[in-house]
C-alpha cells in the first residue's frame, strides 16, 4: 500500500540525520589536512632558519604532493583561481607577464585553448623547472605586474604578497578574513557586472524595468525567463538585454546556450521590433568555446565588460533611443 504524504514528511522530519558524514571519508581527510598543516610548520621552520627564498618554495613544489597546496593555503589563493589565472597567462601575450613565468619556457599555442586538470598542472610542476620558477614567482612578485594588477580584483591581488609567504601574524588574519569573507564578497550585489550596465543607463537617464515580459506571462508561461533589463518598459520594449559573466566554467553552460535561443525565439514571435542583446563575458566562456557559440547566436549582437565595448553599447543605446 501507497505510503500517504503524511508518512513521508514525518519519516524526514522523525529520522533526519542532521549532519550526513561519512566516518571513513573523515578520518582520510582529516590525515589530508594534517599533512598541509605539518607541512606548513616544516616550510615555516625552514624559513626562519634560512630566510624566504624562491628557492625554498621551488623545492616544496617538486619534492612534496602537497606543496602547492599548501601555498594556497597559506596565502588564501584558492585552487580554482589559480588554474583560472594559468588560463588567463596561456592566452594573454604581456612581455612583463611572460617573463615573470617563463612562458616561452613551458608553453606550446595550440588553437584552441582548454582548461588544464588539477593533474596536468601537477605534472609539469614537477617536470618542468620553468613552470616552477613560475607559479613561485607569481606568488613572490604577481601583485606588481601590470596586467595582473589591471586584470584580477584588489580582493585577490593582496593575496600574492610576500607578507604571506613569510607567516607574518597581520597577514595569516588577513587570510582569515578573506577567506571568510569569500562567499560574501562574490555574493555582494555592488559587485556584480550588472551594476555597469545598470550605471550608464541611469547616468544617461533611460527608464529600464526587470523581470518578466508582459506577453510572455501570458503566452509561455513555462518558457519564460526573467530578463535583466528591459528598456523603457515591460509592455513596449525596445531594446531587452541579458547578461552572463562567468569566472568559471561549469556544466551547465551548454544548457545555459540553449534557453538563451529559445528566448530568442519568443522574443522575436511576440515583440518583432524589440532589439535582444547579451553581455557575454569572463574567462569562465572563454575556455568554453563550444558552449560560447552557441550562446552568441541567441543574440542580434553582443557585448562585453572592456571599456571600448561599453563605449560601443552607449552608441546603440543613442541610436535606439535618440
């Protein structure tokens, strides 16, 4: 016999487990994290018996497992964001970048670039010397490159500092905080690329709206989606645009392509005179070449977050709206 709703809710509420941990996973993580922690305390050691040298940080990441993992530990740097910056340094060309990392030394162009594993970049720190030198420069002198100083926020900059590498106590809580602080940081709505688009549309004093369009609700009310600017307004838009910035790539960018096109569609059924535009932008597309021309050609054009871009999106608006 059926078990009735009722039963099922109370056996969630009456035998819920809280917390799901796996007993064996823990005790092997917990042998992980003691690892990094202990060999934190022998890279410390050496450091104030020999002073901070390349050198030592070179050794840590061919000789241990762990090393660059805990460098990243030490100064906050996550895993992520470090393979999302060796992307960024295999396609960028900055004389002052590649000579920091010895590019010429380890990079092979290939057409088309693609994300390195967590293996493939383990592997060439071990094989190849440059690439070392490299990632161990990154952290000894990244926040004085240019590019890089241009290119990644202020949050992630003040964590390749030599301060951090020497364990000074101001800088260990500085690690502390940021890394508390993450979620609400990438989280902050002020820190959203939106708010760009959102800022000329004010300063240019042109009414927009979002959410859902008007005939939309009623027409395809399972196809819709909320639009994230809609200009002048819900009922006679002129211009519609959405925007998708992506820092890292994940498996739902291919579905993301897909619901675009179908919004395309709609659009173009129901408001034939209304203009759909994206802002697509961010490494995250980048190394999803695939997905990203899909995405595109959900769009009648599309614009990123560069300055000369922005400056190319006022000129629409002026057109449209004059």
């Amino acid at each position: 016999m059926p078990r009735t709703t009722t039963q099922k809710f109370n056996t969630v509420i009456q035998k819920n487990t809280y917390y799901f941990f796996n007993a064996k996973f823990e005790q092997q993580y917990e042998g992980y994290i003691s690892s990094l922690k202990e060999l934190l305390l022998l890279l410390k050691n050496r450091i104030d018996n020999e002073g901070l040298k390349k050198e030592i940080f070179e050794d840590l990441l061919k000789n241990r497992k762990n090393g660059l993992r805990a460098i990243l530990a030490l100064t906050g740097f996550s895993n992520e964001y470090l393979k999302r910056l060796i992307t960024i340094i295999r396609i960028v060309d900055d004389s002052e970048l590649n000579q920091l990392v010895y590019k010429e030394k380890w990079h092979q162009p290939t057409p088309k670039v693609r994300e390195w594993s967590d293996i493939t970049i383990q592997k060439l720190i071990q094989k190849n010397e440059y690439f070392r030198k490299g990632v161990v420069n990154l952290f000894f002198e990244g926040a004085s490159i240019s590019f890089l100083t241009e290119t990644i926020p202020l949050f992630e900059l003040r964590k390749l500092s030599l301060s951090k590498l020497k364990f000074e106590i101001p800088e260990m809580l500085d690690t502390l905080v940021r890394y508390k602080e993450k979620g609400s940081y990438s989280g902050k709505k002020a820190n959203n690329p939106e708010i760009v688009i959102s800022e000329i549309l004010t300063q240019s004093d042109i009414t927009f709206e979002t959410g859902d369009l008007t005939d939309l609700i009623h027409n395809a009310p399972n196809s819709k989606r909320t639009m994230d600017f809609i200009i002048p307004n819900k009922e006679n838009p002129k211009l519609i645009i959405e925007c998708s910035f992506l820092a890292t790539t994940s498996s739902g960018q291919g579905d993301k392509s897909k619901t675009e096109i179908s919004i395309n569609e709609l659009i173009k059924a129901h408001y034939p005179k209304a203009q759909f535009i994206g802002f697509v932008d961010g490494i995250g597309w980048y190394v999803r070449q695939g997905d990203l021309k899909r995405m595109v050609s959900a769009y009648e054009d599309v614009y990123t977050f560069h300055p000369e871009e922005l400056q190319r999106f006022e000129q629409l608006l002026s057109q449209i709206l004059k």
